[in-house]
C-alpha cells in the first residue's frame, strides 16, 4: 500500500489504487462519465490545486527564481487548514491503502505535483 504521483491521462499502473486528480479544472472535451475510462481520475480534488493566480505563474516561470516562487507561494497555500487537513487524510490512506494523485503537466520537475509530492511526504505519507 502506498500512494503514487501521476500524470493524469496516462495508462495506469497495475496496483496503482484510486486516482485522484488535484487539478483546478476537469479534462477539456473529455464528458465525466470518462474521466476513470481514459485514465484520468476516480475522484477530484481541485483543492489541492494551485489556485488560478499561481497556475499563471507556474505557466510563466520560465526562470529559476520564478519557479521558486511559485512553490513558496503553493505552500503557503497547502498550509492553510483545510488544504492541510486533506494532505492528513491522503497520507494516512497511503499506509492503508494504494492510491495516486496527479496533474495534466508533462514534466514533473515544473508541475505542482513535484512539490504535492513532498509535502505528502512531510505530511507522513508512503509514497512509492
């Protein structure tokens, strides 16, 4: 049991558990009774999202510095208490059972997954 990080819309793994998409907005063209059917996601939590203000900025962080930015930024925003509270719950699913959380972006290293990663590791979870 543990908990993966994915790109949302690729094939699953086998064992990977429930996915969970932490997305601000649902698949483009794409109608909800598919969203599981095409590997994207089981379950939405947008709350897990950037908001719509640091998804702009992440879009334009083409320098080091703007990148760093914005993960300042998204953690202030995972510390407020309900974000927190959520990060608590999937963390202790992690140890119990085998779920994932994702994003649509290619590159991991410049997607907020890449630092949801980490905070679900400081947040106690198992990750694979």
């Amino acid at each position: 049991m543990a908990l993966r990080v994915v790109r949302l819309g690729s094939p699953r793994a086998p064992g990977e558990g429930i996915r969970v998409g932490t997305v601000r907005r649902p698949p483009r063209g794409v109608p909800k009774s598919e969203f599981a059917s095409r590997d994207f996601y089981d379950a939405w939590l947008p709350e897990l999202a950037p908001s719509d203000a640091l998804v702009k900025l992440a879009q334009g962080a083409a320098s080091e510095r703007g990148w760093r930015t914005f993960v300042k930024r998204y953690r202030a925003e995972m510390a407020k208490p309900a974000a927190a509270r959520l990060l608590d719950l999937l963390a202790a699913f992690s140890k119990t059972t085998s779920l994932s959380v994702g994003c649509y972006c290619a590159d991991e290293s410049r997607c907020h997954r890449s630092v949801l990663k980490d905070l679900l590791r400081e947040h106690g979870a198992r990750l694979e």
